[in-house]
C-alpha cells in the first residue's frame, strides 16, 4: 500500500522534510524553533507567517487556564485590598494604640492566613493534579483517596495520646497517617488494577473510617472538642508567619521533584502496556509520583487541618479550561489552587468579619467543592464496570457445594437464634463479670435489653438490605449507604429537626431523617438522571453531597454549639436511648420494606448483567433502578435513625454474604439481612460490655470493628 | 533449521568465532540477532496458559502467530514484550537472555503495540510519535535534533505528516493504528511485536495497517511478530508462520506449507479447506 512511488527516500532523513517539521514542532510548546524550509512551505501555504500562525496557537493552549487564574486572584486580591485598605492608609507609626493593633493584626494575622490560603491551595492542587495523571483517573485527590483523613486521624491521635509526639515532628506524624491511608487504599484498588471508580471507592471508605474514629476520639475527650473540630475542619487562622514560611520550601522541593518526573508522566498517558513498552518503569514512576502527593497533602493537613475539594476542583477547572499535557495541567493547575483557596478565604473573612477564626475554611471550600464536582459531573467519562463473579466465593461455596447456600443458610439460622439469645440473656454484671441473666432480674433486663436489640437487628438489616440494592444495582462491591451520602443527608435531615425543634421526638426525627436521606436521594437521582440513571454518575453524585453535608455537619459542630453535641452523639450511632417503640418502629419498617425489596428479586438478579443486557432481556431500566434507589434510600433512612451514618453494615453483610457463595439475589439478600442483624446485635453487645460501666455506641463499634475486618475480607478475596 | 533448543548457543559462536561467522553469513540472517524463546511456559492459578515453548523467529522476516482463542499467542507475545514474566523459560535476543537488559536497554531493541491502544486520547500524532523516542533520550536527556529526526521519518514513513498536529481522539481506527505503529517507528527498534493490530479494523483498513507493517519490515529490515486471527491475513503478509494450540506451538513454517487442509483443521479444530487467490496465486482458506 505504498502511496509514493519512491518510498525508499522517506527514510533518508531529506533536509527539507526536517526542516518542515521545525514551525509545527514549535507548534506544540518545543522551545527550539526551526527553520522554514522550501518543502515545508510547499505543504503549507501560510508558512511565511510561520510567527504569527504558531504564536496563536502556543497561547491559545495557555489562554484558558491563565484567564481563571486572573480571575480568581482579581477577584481575591479585590476582597483582600478592601480589608487591608484602611491599615495601609492609616499613617504610620501608628498615631494610637488601636490603630497600631489593627496594623500588628494585619501583618501578623490577615497577611501569613493569606500567605497560607495561596500556599496551602497551591500544594494541594499540585498533589491532586499529580494523583490525577499518574493514576490516569480524574476522580483522584488527597479528599477523595483517603490521604487527608488519614493524617487527620494520626494527628488526632497523636495529640490525645502522645502530645510529645507532635512537637518532634507534626509533620512526621501527618505523614505516616496519610502514608498508611494510602497503602489501605492502594491495596484495595489493586484488587481492581485501579479502576479509577473501585480506587475513589475504597478512598471513601477509608477516609470515613478515619473520621469515625477521629469521632470516636473526640468523642470520649469531650474538653478538646471544640479546638479539634475547628482545627480538623481545617481552618487557615494565623498568629505568625510560622506555617506559612515553613510549607513555602516544601513546596518548592516537591514542584523541583515534580519536574524532574514530568517525561515520564507525560509517557504515563499512553497506558500501563504501551509506557512500559517503552522502557518506562512504572512501579518506580508511580511510587514516587504519589510519596510527592501523599507528602504535600500531609503537610497541608498537618499545618492547617483537612481543607477538602481543592484538589479536586482545582486539576478539573485546569482540564476543563483546556490544558491538555501533563505539564501544563500541573502547572495550571497549582495557580488555580492557590487562587481558588485564596479566594475562599478571603471571601470568608469578608463575609463572616469576626466569626471568621472559627468557620472553617475547609468545610467551606467541601460546600462550595462539591455542588462544583456535581456541575462537572457530566463531563467526566466512566466506564460502566461488570460485576466479577466471586473468585473467593469459590473456595467457601465448595464447601456448600451445589446448593446455592441452602446448606450455608440451615448453618447460618441456628447461629442466628443463638447469637439473639446470648445478646439478651448474657451480659456484664455489676461485679464485671460475665454471666447469664439471673432469673430474678428477667423482667427488668428484658424490657431494658430486648427494645435496644430489636432495632439493632432491624437497623442491621436495613442496612445490609441497602448495601445489596446498590452493590448490584452500581456494579460495584464498594457501594453502600455511607458512600452513598444518603446517611449523611439523614443526618442533615436531624440536624436541622435538632436545631428547629428544642427537644424533637423520636416521630420528628424519624421524619426529618427520611426527609433528608430522600432529598439527598432526590437531588442525586435529579442531578443522574439525563444519563439514564446510570450507576457511575449516582454514585459519585452521591459521594458529592454526601461530602457537602458532612462538611455543613462539621461547620455546626465548629460552632460549639451545645447541641451540636447531641448531634455527634446521634451520629455515633448509640442504641442506648431506644425505647420500645421505637425499636416496634424500627422492625415494623424493617417488615414493610425488605417485603417491598423481596418483590424486587428478579430485578436485582438481572441488573449486573449490565444495563444493555438487562434491558434486552426486557428489564425496564428507569423505572427498576428508580424504585430499587427509592427502597435503598428509605432502608437508610429507616436505620441510620437507631444505628446512626456510619456502621459500615450495609458495606459488610452483602460482602459477607458474596463471600459465603451466595450469587443469587434472594437468596443474598436474605442471608445479607441476617447477617447484618447479627453484626449490629453483636456490636450493642460488645459496645454495652467492652468499658462496662460506660458504653461505646454501637454504630461506632460495628465501623471500628467491621472496616479493617472488610479490608482483610477483600484481601483474601484477591 | 538446526535443533531449535540449540540455536541460540549457535548464534553466540557465530559471534565469538569469525570463521563460524562467514560460514553462516551467507544465509543472510546470522549477523543480525535474533529473537526467541527456550522453554517458555505461563501459568496463572495452576492454569497453563504456555507450555514449554520453544521458538526462534528469524531475523528481518515478518512471522505471524495464529492460533484458536485462548491458545496462547497473546500471552506469548507479552511474555516476549516482557509485558508479563514467564513462569518458567527464557526469553533471548540475540542469543542472550533478554532479563540482562535494563527496562530502556530492552525498549531500544524491541517495540511492542499493545492490543488496547484506546489510550493517549489528549495527545497530538506528534507527541504520541514522539513518546517512541523515551528509551533512548531517558526521563532527563535533552531532546536531540537525532530525536527530532527520527520523529519526522516515522511520520513520514507512515505518511501521517498532514495529520501531525491533530489529536489523537479524532483520528479514525486505522489512523490511529498507524500513529501508533509510527511510534514504533521512531523508537528504532530492529524488532516489532503486534498484538492484533487489525482486531479492531474494517477489511479495508486491515489491508491498510497490514501492508503498512510489510512495507516497514521490509525497507528497514525489521524482524516482526505480529497476532493474527485471520488465517487469510496471516498467509498474505507473513513470511513465516508460528501456530499454536492449547498453549503448545504445534506447526511452523511457510505459509503455502501451513495452508493445508490437515494443518489448518489440526490447528483450528474444525474442518478446512484451501483454495488459490484468483488473481494473486496465493492460498486462501475458507471453511469446508
């Protein structure tokens, strides 16, 4: 198929051919501009303005992003220069005392947060750009795979427990935390060779844990409270140029490193298979690109605590402004860090005057962050991922060999009965012994014990029921109703019946929780919908608000308002307050809607085939995954009311259920319901005697214990 | 051909003594290294998926691998790209085992084009072309006028130069096969390995992407070892075939002397038969 008659010249490097290549070489950024040959002119008319035809194009591919920057600093340093303006005016030295504090304030407090808004924007831009392109996965960042949380919960710990610990090396420790986040999330995305979804995934996962044990810290340290969560929520309030001049040269170390990667980077964008053809080695690569990552978002939240959404944002606005090579999307995109951080903050401080110390500008950049990450949601591309048949299953199943877990349920049932049980007639006596209830005390401990055990189960099941509907609905074994954010916006849902309503009853906060976890629901699928409700978008809608929410939920906690306490107390998840109408409440909901979820079998059973096929075989796909998301969304709402957001429940039992062997949906449902009844029956039990007299709430136990069991689930699983 | 566990051992005399040089020189291929495996075998999960191959391709000759699904010549072509790393056996070139080359060393020698080329979307033709070049400029070397030049001959080679500034994602399939084999081109390697560079192809455009290949094999006098799933392709462009079956190499040679009904059914597993080009007296089989 030779086009030339003379093909054997081509090879001969002729001049001109060369030559011509010099202007469009030029073309795409190379520094080295060539000569115009005759050749070249020849192929391309308007060769002559060669200067004016390339410049055009060189700035063009830089006109977008530096326009958002302009615009972003503009407006800040606008905001800015109205604060600092009547300091600058005033004649110095200053006249009065008042005067000279307001000019101390400003060089010494307003000038280093400003300093550290840019700084912090700018590291935490450069860290998620480079998850970004090394991972080859636009949903990567410090926020989203766990890094953060991570460092959060390190420095927490640290400061409760070893505070010595933090004046050696706050950093160290910061890093070391967000270094075993990574791991944990790095581990579980491999099981998936980093899908870009199952590693964001796994991110969520890990980082809610991390916050519910940071919670649980907190919790049991109540006069810390209020510094930590102002401080946790990441607030960029200065006394000194301290943090500000101790990040600027860790910041210039990890853009020199970054340099020094970005050929292979660039390389990086051609696949695992072609860059390694290439001599690329990218186990190293990839090592290394995310130690500079993990490490700038460690630092950041060791100076200044979590400031979620940045390093998301910041990459996507660079990408979508149209920066297209590695490059320029890292360089891009600090600027638009820096500026969009700075932004926020001065913003902030100009809006909220004085209040300002205490509202953390990270909670605000999550609620700006992520209704942004919702507008961009369309524009991302997703790969719908098929289910894998369980591998691990095998070797559990083969034990129950060829009765689909008929045999494992005749096994599971009797455990069930004796689990229910032990709950109630077994327990801590006053004497710190274990022992089985005295009949004497049967009528007493029944009524105490039986309504908190009720609706544990009934919670439990709800929640695995929840789990399942979305694992099979999204394709995905990491879905749930945490990830999902609908917990959180039950959450939400409370937090405003506690703050409208002095004392709200169990009705109220069962209607405002339902509230919430359906508008949640609602704006998800609204916002889902023009891609046919398809199960990539809801669940990273779902992670946006669910992000939103806890962010406002942090923003109310930081105000030390006395009920934000209860707040956080509801949302650990104790069963201690139930009464046994509610736990009636509870299991009469259970009833109703795992019999609505039952009619739904065949569905379930159909839907990870795929959406084509299953709509091939006659699945009427909006409708099914609409009822099916609507029944998830109520289950949620229903037991995070008894059991709080976070457990992890509705994320283990089909998990453990999968594991056991079983495939089919009924009959996974079936043994998901029993055995998330018996996780949270289990975690009241061991939350009431682990520290008897005191309590641990339930839901915290069941996320505390149940989270690392799941990472270990997953490895086997491999 | 000598016994093919010994070939290697005679090429690395061939080099060390000048006598055994001239001798094999005049069949044309001893004084270029060759690529080749000895014992080759993969398995995952206790599955076999190589069994114990052993194979020499012969230097500047066009060699296609074809095969049943799941016989193995993917997985022989990775193990050979050094993409995965065998469970047992070598891989040489040259005579010598190709783990004693580092990542770079091994990328100047042998290009390979996976099967998945859907990535680089955000690239122009240019820049992809000029990736090839990685291996021999490293992650801080200066881009030489060497590096330059090389990028402009594989454009030109590959006549993509009117659609060198256009991004990728607007290139049709074929076009975009072609800006990849172009990259091959400019990393100036003397071996290609093609993981079915036609899967994804019209009729058409696999004549185009096919000859294309020849064409290059032929006026660099590159070794090539390309995937193939369509027998009439493979007997139209290679000089050499290697078939396999269940993981096992099973017949090799010419294709007019693979191309019988007895070979093809044995390959395969169903009945064929072969009939001559109408125009071009080349075999052409179909099924019986």
């Amino acid at each position: 198929m030779t086009k030339r008659p003379g093909t054997s010249q081509a090879i001969s490097p002729a001049p001109g051919g060369i030559g011509a290549a010099g202007p469009r070489a030029t073309a795409v950024g190379d520094a080295a501009a060539g000569e115009v040959s005759l050749s070249g002119a020849a192929e391309r008319p308007a060769v002559t303005g060669s200067a004016r035809a390339v410049f055009p194009q060189a700035i063009r591919a830089h006109a977008g992003p530096a326009a958002v920057v302009a615009a972003l600093m503009g407006l800040a340093l606008l905001l800015a220069f109205r604060q600092a303006a009547p300091i600058l005016a005033a004649p110095q030295p200053a006249p009065d005392a008042a005067s000279a504090m307001a000019a101390t304030l400003f060089f010494f407090s307003t000038l280093p947060r400003m300093a550290t808004a840019l700084l912090a924007g700018a590291c935490l831009a450069l860290s998620g750009a480079l998850f970004q392109l090394v991972l080859r996965n636009p949903l990567a960042s410090p926020t989203t795979l766990g890094i953060s949380a991570g460092a959060n919960l390190a420095l927490v710990a640290a400061m409760l427990f070893m505070p010595g610990l933090l004046g050696f090396g706050r950093d160290l420790v910061a890093l070391t935390g967000s270094l075993l986040a990574a791991g944990l999330v790095f581990l579980m995305g491999a099981r998936h060779q980093f899908s870009p979804f199952s590693l964001v995934m796994s991110g969520l996962v890990v980082s809610l844990w991390c916050g519910a044990l940071a919670a649980v810290l907190t919790l049991l340290n109540d006069r810390y409270l209020e510094s930590l969560f102002i401080w946790g929520a990441g607030s960029l309030s200065q006394q000194s140029w301290t943090i500000p001049l101790s990040l600027l040269p860790k910041l210039a170390l990890a853009g020199l490193l970054v340099v020094l990667l970005l050929r292979p980077l660039f390389l990086n964008e051609l696949g695992e298979a072609g860059a390694k053809a290439l001599g690329l080695r990218m186990a190293e690569l990839r090592l290394a690109a995310i130690v500079i990552a993990v490490a700038l978002a460690a630092f950041v939240t060791s100076a200044v605590g979590v400031i979620g959404f940045i390093g998301l944002v910041a990459p996507t606005i660079a990408r979508l402004a149209g920066t297209r090579r590695p490059g320029a999307q890292l360089f891009w995109s600090t600027l638009i860090g820096a500026g969009l951080l700075f932004l926020t903050d001065t913003a902030l401080m100009a809006l909220a005057g004085q209040v300002a110390d205490f509202l953390p500008t990270g909670a605000v950049t999550a609620i700006f962050g992520s209704p942004l990450l919702l507008i961009l949601l369309p524009r991302l591309k997703t790969r719908h991922r098929v289910m894998q048949a369980p591998a691990a299953g095998r070797r559990v199943a083969a034990v129950f060999a060829g009765s689909r877990g008929g045999a494992a349920l005749r096994v599971i049932l009797p455990v069930a009965m004796l689990v229910l049980l032990l709950a109630v007639f077994f327990g801590r006596s006053p004497d710190m012994s274990f022992r089985l209830m005295p009949p004497a005390l049967f009528g007493d401990l029944v009524a105490l014990r039986l309504p908190r055990i009720l609706a544990a189960f009934a919670a439990g099941m709800m929640l695995a029921a929840a789990g399942s509907i979305l694992q099979r609905l999204t394709g995905n074994e990491m879905a749930s109703p945490e990830v999902l954010g609908i917990s959180a916006g039950a959450t939400l849902g409370v937090a405003v019946a506690v703050f409208v309503i002095a004392a709200p009853g169990l009705f109220t906060q069962l209607g405002f929780s339902a509230l919430g976890a359906l508008a949640v629901l609602a704006i998800i699928v609204l916002t889902a919908s023009r891609s046919g409700l398809q199960p990539e978008r809801v669940l990273l809608a779902g992670i946006a608000l669910g992000a939103m929410v806890d962010a406002v939920v942090g923003v109310i906690g930081a105000t030390g308002d006395p009920r934000a306490i209860f707040l956080l107390r509801w949302m650990s998840g104790s069963t201690y307050g139930v009464t046994l109408e509610g736990a009636m409440l509870a299991g009469l909901a259970a009833a109703l809607l795992l019999s609505l979820t039952a009619l739904c079998r065949r569905w379930l059973d159909l839907l990870p085939l795929g959406a084509s096929a299953a709509s091939a075989i006659g699945v009427p796909l909006r409708p099914a995954r609409l009822v099916l998301m609507g029944l998830a969304g109520l289950l949620s709402a229903a037991a995070t009311t008894s059991v709080g957001p976070l457990s992890f429940v509705g994320l283990m039992a089909p998990h453990l259920a999968r594991q056991l062997g079983f495939t089919r949906a009924a009959p996974q449902l079936l043994a998901a319901c029993l055995f998330g009844g018996l996780l949270m029956v289990a975690a009241d039990w061991i939350g009431r005697s682990a520290v008897y007299p005191y309590e641990i709430p339930a839901g915290l136990v069941s996320a505390l214990i149940g989270a690392p069991f799941l990472i270990v689930l997953m490895r086997r699983g491999r | 051909m000598p016994d093919p566990v010994r070939w290697w051992e005679m090429e690395m005399n061939a080099s060390a003594t000048p006598g055994l040089a001239v001798a094999t020189a005049a069949t044309g291929d001893r004084d270029r290294p060759a690529l080749g495996a000895e014992g080759l075998s993969f398995s995952v999960d206790g599955r076999d998926l190589l069994k114990d191959v052993t194979i020499r391709f012969r230097p500047g000759e066009m060699a296609g691998l074809v095969g049943h699904n799941g016989s193995g010549k993917s997985t022989l072509l990775k193990l050979l790209a050094r993409q995965q790393l065998p469970s047992r056996g070598l891989v040489r070139y040259g005579g010598q085992p190709v783990t004693a080359l580092g990542a770079q060393d091994f990328a100047r020698r042998i290009a390979y084009l996976p099967q998945d080329v859907t990535a680089a979307h955000a690239m122009t033709v240019r820049e992809l072309v000029a990736c090839g070049r990685y291996p021999w400029h490293g992650a801080l070397g200066r881009f030489s006028a060497l590096d330059r030049q090389k990028v402009e001959e594989a454009l030109a080679l590959t006549h993509l130069e009117p659609m060198a500034d256009r991004l990728v994602d607007t290139l049709s399939g074929g076009e975009r096969q072609r800006a990849w084999i172009a990259m091959l081109m400019a990393q100036d390697t003397e071996c290609l390995l093609l993981d079915e560079p036609t899967s994804a192809l019209d009729i058409a455009h696999q004549m185009e992407v096919l000859a294309l290949v020849r064409r290059l094999s032929r006026e660099k006098g590159l070794s090539v070892v390309v995937v193939l799933h369509d027998i009439n392709m493979a007997g139209r462009f290679c000089d050499r075939l290697y078939a396999l079956k269940a993981g096992e190499l099973i017949a090799e040679g010419r294709p007019d002397e693979m191309m019988t009904p007895e070979t093809l059914r044995h390959i395969y597993g169903i009945a064929m038969n072969v009939t001559r080009h109408p125009g071009l007296d080349i075999p052409l089989a179909y099924v019986c």
